[in-house]
C-alpha cells in the first residue's frame, strides 16, 4: 500500500539527491512529528486546564520518566531506519523485510517487560526526580497506566523505522497522525468531556499506540514483496542480529543519555518550587516543538546518507548533507522567531495560572533559542543514524551529557533556572558540532577520500 507521496527512487547504486528528494521525506515527515508535540501541548492544556499546579507538574515529571523508559527503546527506530536504507541502497529487498521482522521481535519482548518492571521503575524514578506529595501521587496515576501501550508503543518505533528507511514520508505521516490525532481527541474527550482528569490523558495514549501498531502492521504486510520474504533462517541470521543488537546497543546508550539530559533539567526544575516546575513543563514543549518539526529534514539525512552508503556512492552522501543542514537551519531559525512573537500566547493557551505564566515569560527567550542551538545536532544525528555510525553518536552524547551536568551545577548556583537554560542551549550545540567535525573522518574512511 503506497500513498501518492510516497517518492520511492528506482533501485540501484549510484543515484542524484535532489531537494525534491529530501522535501518527499522531510515535508510529510515534519507534519508527522508535529502532531507528537501538539499531543505534549493538548495533554498539557487539558491538565493545566484543571486548575492545578500540582497536576501539571505530576504530567512533567511523569512525561520525563515515560520517556527515559521508552524512548531509551528508540533505538528500534533509528536501528532499522539506517538498515533498511543500507538494504535499499545495495538493492537486496529480502534483507529489508528481515531487519523490519527481527525488530519488531525485540519491541515485543521489550514492551511486556516493561510492563512487568513498571512498579521498580516507578518507584526508582519518583526517587531520582524527586517527587513528593501530591506531585507524586500525580505522576504515579499517570505513569501506571500509559506503561500498559509498551508493546504497542514499541512495535511502533520498528513500524516506522521499516517505512522511513525505505522513504515512504506519506505511509509515516498516515502512521503517525493516526497514532497523535487518536490520542488528541480522545484525551480531549476523556480529560475534560468525561472528567477523568489525568487518568484519561494516559487511557488515551494506551488505546491509540494499540490502534496505530495494529494500522501500521497491516500497511506494511500488504506492501511487503511476497517473492522476497525472508526464511526464518535469514531473519535470525546470527551475525545480522548481533549486528543489530550492537547497532541497539550504541543507539539505546545515546537514547537514554538523552533522555538522561531532559531528566536532569526536570530535577534540577523540581527545586525552584512548583511554579518553575510548571513553567519549564510548558517551556519544554516549546523545544519539543522545534525538535519534532526539525526531524523531518533529519529522517531525509538518515534515509539518504544510509542508501548512499549501502551504494556506495559519495556524491550522494555528501550532497544529502549538505542540503539536510541547509533546510534544517532554515526551518530552525524560522520556528525561533514564531516563539519569540506568538510565545507568550501560546503560553496563555496552555495555562490559566498567573504566577505561572509569569514564570514562563521570564524564560521565553533561552526556550526559543533551543531550535537554532539543536539544528545540527538533529542533521547530524540523521546522518550518523543513517550510516550506522553508531559508536560516535554514543560518545559525543556522553561528552555532551557530562558537560552539560556539570555547566548546570555551576550554573544555576549563579543565575538560577536561567543558568538551567543556558546550560541547555550548550548541551544542544555541543552535541551538534562534536558530531560535525567526526564527518569528514568517518565520510572518508567509508568511500575514501573525496
């Protein structure tokens, strides 16, 4: 099943990036990532709608955990997005449907155990963030249910990962407005229509991850090439999936230390009290925003860096960079200017409380600078994402990481939360750069010098 944006280039080594290649990927991409962070903002105004600060900051805290869990599993997205563009790249169809079938194995599993871990996880991450009283109490109801949609959730992450390696921009933006555009309504309609508060915030998530895994298999199914099905023996093809663990492994290391990053700043948040809380709750989706509306240009890096190197064919590589980057940092520098005129408006949308408002206003500035300080490191990581190149995303995430903690320490020791801005807007552009002066190493070693 292909829809009439799918652009898929004929089959074959050498081929020509062209800026209609990457608006194929990266346009229907981008409205696909948008509808993530519009869920983070309908879910925030529905809770912030409940008049409780309380409640908003339970959600933030709550979001933050959710993601350290699983979005540490993204790696099932970004692993076989670079594997099934390697596939595409040398023309080998049967070992596209394997990886995609060798993922979606790993999701399940992965989802029903942590279904099984949820109360360790629970109670480890309360302790870490901080939470008590009725902030935890918040983030607990929240998190107890949602954990329930991790094997949907999962198999998701491998789904999309099968469609964006093969650069079907419009089957993932039917994946995924079905998946954010469910959950909308019905936390709309269960929040506030039916009352359920928060525990219909996450119902909600539950029911459309199940809906959009069960769209997305059958999608898939059926544009599977029968005469190209992989055995079984070729799906558990020792050295392809060791190959794929190690890939998870780098991946899932520099996912959680990411994730690791927006969890220090939670908790570093957590002791200006819950009106800072709150405000950088409201403020993050702001970053979210702009990162998601950023990862369209960077799905465009990934599935063609990732098909020029299994062709082996540099001038494709390098061209798919470079025009990545450029639309990457125009999309950026637009998407700043949007927050720092409309910021406040949207902040009054999203909260009816005063103080926290106030609160939010006084960071606008460092929030909206997060796209133009995050752009290269969303390229690059495409691009490194695409040629599995996984070892340099991991280290330079860590480096990053460690800078970032210990900047923020000193930091807000000095100028408070905007210390704790700042200190964000570094970690963004450290990662970026350290990733870009790898490039022209690791570019030579995989096709020679240019």
């Amino acid at each position: 099943m292909l829809l009439k944006t799918d652009v898929l280039p004929p089959e074959g080594r050498a081929f020509e990036v062209t800026n209609r290649m990457v608006f194929a990927i990266a346009v229907p991409m981008t409205l696909a990532f948008l509808t993530t962070p519009l869920l983070g903002l309908v879910d925030t105004a529905v809770v912030g709608r409940l008049g409780d600060a309380a409640l908003l900051g339970g959600l933030a805290i709550a979001a933050i955990l959710f993601d350290l869990v699983f979005t540490t599993f993204n790696f099932l997205r970004s692993a076989t997005t670079g594997l099934v563009a390697q596939a595409m790249g040398r023309g080998y169809p049967t070992e596209e449907q394997a990886v995609f079938w060798r993922s979606l194995m790993i999701s399940v599993v992965a989802g029903l155990l942590i279904i099984a871990a949820t109360p360790l996880l629970l109670a480890a991450g309360l302790a870490f963030m901080g939470a008590q009283g009725e902030v935890a109490a918040a983030a607990s109801t929240y998190l107890v249910i949602r954990a329930l949609s991790a094997p949907a959730a999962l198999a998701n992450y491998a789904i999309l990962g099968y469609v964006l390696g093969r650069g079907m921009g419009g089957t993932g933006l039917l994946l995924q407005s079905v998946i954010n555009g469910t959950n909308i309504i019905l936390s709309i309609w269960f929040g506030l229509g039916l009352g359920y508060g928060l525990e219909g915030v996450a119902l909600a998530t539950v029911i459309a991850e199940f809906t959009g895994c069960a769209m997305g298999f059958l999608v898939i199914r059926r544009r599977f090439d029968r005469a190209h099905s992989p055995s079984w023996k070729q799906i558990i093809d020792r050295p392809a999936v060791m190959r794929l663990m190690a890939l998870n492994g780098d991946i899932m290391i520099r996912s959680f230390a990411l994730i690791a990053a927006f969890a220090w700043f939670t908790r570093q948040g957590t002791g200006f009290g819950e009106t800072t809380l709150a405000a950088n709750a409201i403020l993050m989706n702001f970053f979210m925003v702009a990162g998601y509306y950023l990862d369209g240009f960077a799905t465009a890096a990934e599935q063609l860096a990732g098909r020029a190197i299994g062709a082996r064919h540099r001038p494709a590589f390098d061209k798919a960079v470079r025009l990545t980057v450029f639309w990457g940092f125009a999309l950026a520098g637009f998407t700043t200017v949007f927050f720092l005129i409309f910021g406040n408006a949207v902040i009054g949308l999203m909260t009816t409380l005063e103080p926290v408002r106030l609160e939010a206003g006084a960071y606008l500035f460092w929030a909206a600078l997060t796209a133009l300080s995050g752009v290269l490191a969303f390229e690059m990581d495409g691009v490194f994402i695409g040629a599995t190149w996984s070892r340099d995303m991991r280290n330079m995430m860590l480096l990053s990481l460690a800078l970032f903690i210990g900047l923020s320490i000193v930091f807000t020791q000095v100028w408070g939360n905007l210390g704790l801005w700042i200190s964000l807007n570094i970690f963004l552009m450290a990662r970026g750069f350290t990733l870009m002066a790898l490039l022209p190493r690791r570019s030579n070693t995989a096709f020679g010098p240019a």
